[in-house]
C-alpha cells in the first residue's frame, strides 16, 4: 500500500470529512467522491453535492470527497478501503450522480443483502473485447442492459429505462458502486491504478466475480448530468489504457 499512499497523499490534503464531530459506530454508509470540482462548486452546483446537502448533518452517512482532484481516482479510492470500518457500506461515486430516492438508505441495505457489489446501471453479458460496460448486443440477443436514471440536459431531463433491474450483472457502470468493507477486505480487492477512468469499473467487476462476489444492480432512482460535462474534464488516452486492460485479461477470466 506505499504506493498507493504515495499516490493520494496530496489528494487527502483537500479532502472533507465530517467524522470527528461523529459517532464513528454510528456511521453506516460513506458517499467517496473524487471531484475535479473546488469545494464551493461541488456543493453549491454538482448534482452529487446538491443531492447530499440534505444528508449534510445524518448521524449515519458520511462523505469523504476529495475537491480539485486531478490524480488517478483508483488509488484514491484504495485509500478508503483499507480504513473503513468492516461494516460500512462504502458507495464510489461521481460527481454528476444526483442521488434522488428519498429511500435510498433502505433499498441499497436490501441490494447488499442480494449482491455484495450493488450499481444502479449494469450489464449481465461481458466480453474479452467488451470496450465499455454498455456494449449493445445484436438485434438477435436479449436485452443485457439493466437499469436507468433521469437523465439531466441542458433543455431538462428525460427518464432512461435501459432493462430491467434488479438483475445479476457482469460488470456495472462506473458512476455509482456499492459495496461493504468487509467484503472487500476478505476478497483482498482493490481498484487497479493502471486500468485508468475508462476501465477500472470493469477490470473491478471482473476482479470481484473472480473472487467469488457477485454482481447485481437495484432499481435506486439516481440523476445522471453526466451530458452537460465538457469532454476535457475526462481528458485521458483511452486506446492506451484499453491496451492494458486486454493484456491483463486477455481471453481469460484471471488476470495475467
């Protein structure tokens, strides 16, 4: 774990916690955000912070978000995993996630209790040559895609229904992942610093299912803004990172 200290170590620095004025045994569900944001903007304009001002003094929820984040988000989200308590639901989260069911405390605990690795948008089929947890399926195939968000434009919003969900998945979109410690800590699972922003979500997923953990989504009413983000601010070189996501995986499902 050196390395991947020394990774974030400049990232902790801007992150924000609130759990010294809390009851650590109290806190049951922690919201991990790396934002690109400063922290007035995440608050005061993301969909995330606008989301969790309400949650802002819960006894039982907790935020570690890390404001102006421009390193590698896997080992910024290792960091949490080797300290959180056994029992905590760690949720990965971005920043133009809006999280919009007032019920969703409850059904993410009935999800865990379903699958130990819990999105809100999933795919139940996952090929050697998959570039995106989404690839469509032919017209022959049934629908592999599951779940939905409202989707936030510039002219509003527009509810998306990609499949039915819950559903046992291969691999989850990489915007919203729920998981509790403990799991990960027995299954010793960590995000891959190499795979990069495109891949880490599937190289995880596939992590996971290979360490005996299974995958599903739940139908959590989220808003995804994602469309009004410029492209810049997901600047990376993805044909290099999908080079070595095929080389670590290559026609197999053990990593190489």
């Amino acid at each position: 774990m050196s390395l991947l200290g020394s990774l974030v170590r400049n990232a902790l620095n801007t992150v924000s916690t609130h759990t010294k004025s809390k009851n650590r045994t109290l806190i049951s569900h922690r919201f991990i955000c790396a934002s690109r944001l400063s922290k007035s903007d995440f608050w005061s304009h993301s969909s995330l912070g606008k989301s969790l001002s309400a949650l802002y003094n819960s006894e039982y929820c907790d935020f570690s978000i890390a404001y102006s984040f421009k390193d590698n988000i896997c080992s910024y989200y290792n960091e949490f995993i080797s300290c959180a308590d056994g029992e905590q639901i760690l949720i990965f989260v971005m920043d133009h996630i809006g999280v919009i069911d007032p019920s969703w405390r409850e059904k993410l605990d009935l999800a865990l209790g379903q699958f130990n690795l819990v999105g809100i948008r999933g795919n139940s089929k996952l090929t050697d040559e998959q570039p995106t947890w989404w690839f469509e399926t032919s017209t022959s195939e049934p629908n592999c895609l599951s779940g939905g968000a409202r989707l936030e434009t510039v002219n509003g919003y527009a509810e998306s229904n990609l499949g039915y969900s819950p559903l046992a998945c291969k691999v989850l979109e990489p915007s919203f992942i729920a998981i509790r410690a403990k799991n990960l800590y027995n299954a010793e699972i960590y995000f891959d610093p190499d795979m990069g922003q495109s891949f880490f979500a599937l190289d995880f997923c596939r992590s996971a299912a290979l360490a005996g953990l299974s995958i599903g989504t739940w139908p959590i009413h989220i808003a995804d803004a994602c469309s009004l983000i410029t492209p810049s601010n997901y600047s990376e070189n993805w044909s290099d990172y999908f080079l070595r996501y095929r080389a670590k995986w290559l026609v197999s499902d053990t990593p190489k």
